[in-house]
C-alpha cells in the first residue's frame, strides 16, 4: 500500500481559465497564485483559505480533474502509472487512474512557490496581468 501526503493541487480543465479565475477571485475571494500563458497552455491558480489550489488549464478537457497529492517519494507509485515520472515547474510528478477512471498524481514538491515567483517577476514572457485583478499589498 501506498499512502498518499496532503492534497495540494487540483488540476482541472477549463474551456475559459479567464472567466474562471475572475469568477473564483472576484466572486468567491480566492487568492490568485499566477496565471500564466506558457507552450501553447494557459495555466492559472487560486487558493481557497488554506486549501489546496486550484489550477485551471486551457490543455485539459473541460471537467477533466487531476487531483495531486504531495509525497515524499514518488518512486512506490511509479507501479501505479502507466507512464514514467515527469518533471513539473514545481517538482516530479507521477500519474495514476483509479479502477473507475478517477485521476490522481503524487509530487515530490522541491520547487516552493515556483509559479508564483515567475508570475510576479516584472516583465516574465508568459505572465498574464488581467486588467480585471488588482494586485494585493505585500
């Protein structure tokens, strides 16, 4: 058996990551993470309180959903993918599907706040700046 860490990541297809990142920090007082634009993809995250994040991703189906929960060793559900592990902006990642389809990913998380940081460098390439989100004091 193998047991996984915290959930930290929900990752979700969106057929609109605009609308649904303004709908989750203008409406629902998420904090935006970053929202990026990068390979052909457009990612953006939202935490809820002290949840876990919520991405949003152009390159996922609609209501397709990865949950991601961090683990200190990826390498005991390496049996549980069909595919090998694959280096993500913020650490390993391997991806697995339960019997009834659901899916699900472990991370070894070495790269804290990653994203975020590229994001709020000025001038990053692939930073998306919604004229929409007013940026909070540090």
């Amino acid at each position: 058996m193998t047991r996984l860490g915290p959930l930290r990541l929900i990752y979700t297809g969106s057929s609109d990551v605009e609308a649904d990142t303004r709908f989750h920090v203008t409406q629902l007082g998420g904090e935006l993470r970053f929202y990026l634009h990068r390979f052909g993809a457009t990612v953006a995250s939202v935490r809820h309180g002290d949840g876990p994040d919520v991405l949003f991703a152009s390159h996922l189906r609609r209501g397709e959903t990865i949950y991601f929960h961090e683990v200190a060793d990826i390498a005991p559900l390496t049996q549980l993918s069909s595919g090998s592990p694959v280096e993500t902006p913020i650490g390993q990642a391997v991806l697995f599907s339960s019997e009834t389809g659901h899916r699900f990913g472990g991370i070894e998380i070495s790269k804290v706040d990653f994203m975020e940081k590229a994001w709020r460098t000025p001038g990053h390439e692939g930073a998306v700046r919604p004229a929409w989100f007013v940026q909070p004091p540090p």
